[in-house]
C-alpha cells in the first residue's frame, strides 16, 4: 500500500524563533499540573485492563494517531499481553498551530484494514472532529469494527458529526489548552512528566 503524503510545506518549517528553549521553559514553569504521572499510571492500567477484556482474542491492529498518541500508544503495548499489530496514521488540523483549521493527511496505516478490529490510539479527544474523519477512513478501508483509546478526554459539548466519547479514557479535564504525555505547545512540551494546563498568558 503506497504511503500518501500531502503536507504543505509550511507545515514542515521550523518554529518561529520566538520559541526559544528559554521560553519554553517558562512555559512549563507557569502551567498548572492538572494530572502526576503517578496518576496517569495507574489511568493507563485500568485502561489496560479494560481493553485486554474486550480484544484479547480479536487480533486488534492498534493504529497510533501520530504524533500526539505516540506516548500513549507506547506505554498501552507494554501492558497488553496478546497478539497485535501496530501501525499508524497521521491527520492533522492543527499541525504546531493552537487552534485547528482544515484537515491535512499526512500518512495513511500501510497495513490492510479490511477485516480488523481496529484500536485507535489518540493523545485527546478534544473537538472530535479529526477523530471523526480518522474513523470514517477506518470505515472505508473495511475495517469491521473500530474502538477509540485517548488519554484525556475534554469535558467539552461536540458536534454531531463529531466522535462524542472513546471508548477507552485515561482521564478528563475541563477545556483547557493542555500538554504532557504526547500532548504538545506549538510542537513542544510532548515529553512533560504529567498533564499540564497552560497559563492564560501563554495561550
């Protein structure tokens, strides 16, 4: 299966060179830790738990929605002790932007889908409206069901064309603009040790 990959190029550049380091650190000092990764931990085994239960005999293919579910997806297949396969997409609205525009595919999973449970590993389910059209792709490549694992879950009202709920939640916030655990600020701050809130002054 060819890769698609149709990203505009300016997409691709660099952060603006406001982004320094320096500020980025400043960013995390200000942001409030909404979730330890001690709590996140333990969210992460009961979500385990919970998928062991329904797909242990269903050779799941686990599809990583990249790269925000690059974190979450690591640390679920360390914890499920069945056969599986893992491969992963990548849609963007956001790119390293804050707010979401239109819909960019960058790549699509290598491997058929025709026939599978599919498992689709994200960092958020926030808007819903990329995981919807993540779903809607699953569908038309033939997939014979589709499950949906986030991390964080908004507490947010959704559009009726959008994903309403996963079917597997690590933990929920409030709407705020948060990062850590794959979660990022305009491209950084993936590797935060927790999920944090960032400061009104840094939105």
């Amino acid at each position: 299966m060819e890769i698609t990959i149709d990203r505009p190029e300016e997409a691709l550049q660099k952060m603006p060179d406001e982004l320094s380091p320096e500020k980025i650190k400043r960013v995390l000092s200000r942001a409030a830790c909404l979730h330890s990764s001690t709590q996140i931990e333990q969210a992460l085994q009961e979500m385990a738990t919970s998928i062991h239960q329904d797909l242990e005999d269903e050779d799941p293919l686990v599809l990583c929605v990249m790269i925000g579910g690059v974190v979450l997806t690591g640390k679920l297949l360390t914890l499920l002790d069945f056969p599986l396969q893992v491969d992963y997409i990548h849609a963007t609205r956001y790119g390293n932007k804050t707010t979401g525009s239109e819909l960019q595919w960058v790549v699509k999973p290598r491997v058929s889908l025709k026939g599978r449970t599919v498992l689709i590993v994200d960092d958020i389910l926030d808007r819903g409206v990329t995981l919807a059209a993540i779903v809607e792709y699953c569908r038309s490549q033939g997939a014979k069901d589709i499950r949906i694992a986030v991390l964080v879950e908004k507490n947010i009202s959704r559009t009726n064309d959008a994903v309403q709920k996963a079917d597997y939640t690590g933990v929920t916030v409030e709407n705020h603009y948060v990062f850590g655990y794959g979660m990022d600020y305009k491209g950084y701050l993936r590797n935060a040790p927790g999920i944090f809130s960032v400061a009104l002054e840094d939105q």
